[in-house]
C-alpha cells in the first residue's frame, strides 16, 4: 500500500504565516468596519520600476514573434544576467566569482529548501535562533532533524545558535561542531547584521572544521553601513566552504515575479565530492529555467536606470524603517534591526508573549504584526514588524501603537 513521507507528519503546526492569516481574517470578520495595517508578512508593495516594466513589455513582444521567441530556458540561466550577476553583484565589489558559477532559479526560498538535498541526510545542520523557518521546515520534511520536543519547541538533531539582546542578535560558534551552517545576514527576523570581520571568523571556522554555510543574502540591498559584507566571498576562504543564495524579491520587488540565484564556487568540496557538478544535476533534472521573460527583467535591475529607480524603491522602504524604529524608541519601545534591513525587532512590552502582543496589536491598534516565537525559542518575547508597507500606512501603523 502506498506511504506518505511521514517526515512531513512531524511538522509541528500550520506555518507561521497561515495561522497569522486565519486570525486576521477572522479579527476582519467580526470587525468588518476596522482598517487593518498589515506589518507583518515580508512581502513588497511598491510597483515595478519602470526599467524592469520597459524589460517586460519588450521581452514579452519577442515572445510575439517567431524570429525572436524563446522556450525553455538554460537550466541555470541565461548568459546575459549570468554575466550581469558576475560582474555587478561580485566582481564589481572584489568578489571572484564567474558567471558559470551562478544558478539562475524561480527564488530564495525553493533553493535555501532545495540545497540541502544534495546532501547526507547523516548532516547536522546548525541554524540560527530564531530563524527564516524555511531552512529548519525543509531538514525537517527530508528526515534529518530527529524528534520534536513540543516542550522546547526545537529538534533534537538540529543545533540551535541563539540570537538575543545578550549577543546583540549574532550567533556565537556552536560547542556542538555542525556539518550545514545556515546564516543569514542581514538578517530575517532581527534585522540584525554581522561585520566582515564577524563573518570572517565563521568562514575560518567553517574551513577547519570542514562544514559548508549557506548564506542566505537576500536582503543585502539595505546594508547601509560600511563595514557589512554584502556577500559572503568578500571574505577570505569562502570559496572553500560557502554557498551563497540571492533574491530579486526584495531589492527590486520580484515577490510575484520570482528569480533568485545560488552561487556554487567549483571549488566548493564536501570532502572529496565537488558541489558545483551536484547542484547543476539536479538543477538540469529537477527545474527547467527561469521564464526568459523574467530573466530579461532581472537583467534590467543592473542597467543603469534600474541601478538608479531601484537604490529609491529600497530608499523609500528604509525610511519606513526609519519610522517604525525612531516611532517605537521614542514610546518607549526596545527596538533593533531597521537599519541594514527592513525589519524592525522589538521586545514586547510587560512581559507580555508574541502571541499575547500578536493578539493585542490587532485587536487594540489594528495592526498586524509577526510573533517572534514563531521563527524559534529564543524569539519569544519579541515581535517583527516589516518596512515593507506603504509610507502612509506605516506612519498610521506606528501613531495606532503610540496611542495604545
Ligand atoms: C531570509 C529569506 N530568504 C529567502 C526568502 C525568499 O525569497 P524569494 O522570494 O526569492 O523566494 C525570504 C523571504 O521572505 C527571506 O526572508
């Protein structure tokens, strides 16, 4: 008789942003009258630039035509925003990094859940906490994360690297030596970054004990302060023991449009095996190319006038942030983050839970934002909020929560 994976039975609760849905919905149910700001999901609301519009259409009508139509795509992208990643995302910052080893995809989050599948199900894999859930929900659906303890709410295979107001949200070299090293920076929930010296200490770390990061750089478009890496091969020794995966989701607003890249150095090892001819298999099995369409779009990012309409759409964002931080601090708030991310972490007030504050937010101000339990253990007590919304909502969002 046919079997589940039962992996996926052990997944603990709906996702974190599901149930968020079903408690807002039924708060708008009952409060039809109320406007309710939603802070919560990282999700984009600005259109489309106009560089990436103008890369649309045009894309679109040589689809029109059959002198210039395209169908499938190269599994691992076209040569026109290969080139274009290589040279403006790493060469042009002092990266080595070549165009054929960049991995065009659909976005961040189908390769931070995929790469791991190119791995040992023997791997320990060590995360922050708390953390982008993903990376523990993709270990967990594959088997390698042992049993769930509802009482800690952690895995019994997973190394959990707290990141708390004691370390200033940076996770400290674990005791327990880890073979998948998952880092994001800058980060999401906390809004927190790392500097290179910081992350240098990981890549030497990495290298002597022969464990891989997978540094998930989504969000390196709002780093804003000089001393932040804004990828990983910045540092010395990457190539060795670091897999980088990018996102056009949040520095141009791809969330509905998707594409993303990972970043696989040939020289990449897990022991004697090379990763890079491992990845492009499964990439060349599994998935059959970004849509030229959105290719082309993703090209426009690194023109000139995308480079120009684009640093103002993160711009406009930042200043959200700028609101929410600076709107809280002064009502008496405990804040980080929101200043190389567009996330803002706060310690809820009166010892109240993430949920209680959840459930307080929305029912008192109306505003919706994401319990930090949510994204792991050391996240109770804290709560998310994103910069994401619009300039006028955010504005209103943090004079409802002053007034409470
Ligand atoms: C840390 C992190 N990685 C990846 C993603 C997903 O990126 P994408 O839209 O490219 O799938 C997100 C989205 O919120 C994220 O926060």
């Amino acid at each position: 008789m046919v079997k589940v994976n039962d992996n996926y039975l052990k997944l603990p609760g709906s996702y974190l942003f599901s149930t968020i849905g079903k408690k807002v919905a039924a708060f708008s149910t009952e409060h039809p009258d109320k406007k309710i700001i939603r802070l919560g999901i990282g999700d984009v609301t600005q259109p489309l630039a106009p560089a990436i519009i103008t890369a649309l259409h045009g894309a679109v009508d040589e689809m029109a035509d059959a002198a210039t139509f395209h169908g499938y795509a190269p599994d691992l992208g076209y040569e026109f925003l290969r080139n274009a990643i290589a040279k403006n995302d790493y060469q042009d910052r002092g990266c080595d990094i070549a165009a054929d080893e960049i991995f065009v995809s659909d976005g961040a989050k189908c390769d931070s859940s995929n790469i791991q599948e190119i791995f040992s199900l023997d791997n320990k894999i060590a995360v922050c906490d708390p953390v982008y859930p993903v990376y523990v929900d993709s270990n967990v659906m594959a088997g390698r994360t042992g049993t769930w303890d509802p009482k800690t709410e952690t895995w019994s295979d997973v190394i959990y690297m707290p990141c708390t107001a004691e370390n200033d949200f940076a996770p400290e070299l674990p005791k327990e030596t880890p073979d998948l090293i998952y880092l994001c920076f800058p980060n999401n929930p906390t809004g927190s970054t790392i500097t290179k010296d910081q992350l240098q200490v990981w890549i030497d770390y990495a290298n002597k004990v022969g464990a891989i990061i997978i540094y998930d750089a989504a969000y390196e478009a709002y780093i804003s302060e000089e001393n932040v890496p804004h990828s990983i091969y910045e540092c010395e020794g990457a190539r060795t023991c670091a897999i980088e995966l990018r996102s056009f989701s949040k520095n141009a607003g791809f969330t509905g449009v998707r594409l993303g890249f990972t970043v696989i150095p040939k020289e990449l090892k897990a022991g004697e095996t090379n990763l890079h001819p491992l990845w492009a298999r499964r990439h060349g099995t599994k998935y059959n190319g970004a849509p030229y369409i959105v290719q082309r779009a993703g090209e426009a990012v690194y023109s000139p006038e995308g480079k120009v309409q684009l640093k103002e759409q993160v711009a406009y964002y930042m200043n959200n942030a700028k609101v929410i931080y600076e709107g809280l601090k002064s009502a008496g708030y405990t804040v980080s983050g929101g200043v190389n991310a567009p996330y803002i972490w706060l310690k809820t007030p009166d010892k109240m839970t993430s949920w209680e504050f959840f459930d307080y937010l929305l029912e008192k101000a109306n505003v919706v934002g994401t319990p930090g339990s949510g994204f792991g253990p050391s996240g109770e007590g804290y709560f998310r909020l994103t910069a994401f919304g619009s300039y006028d909502n955010t504005v209103e969002a943090i004079e409802r929560m002053k007034a409470l």
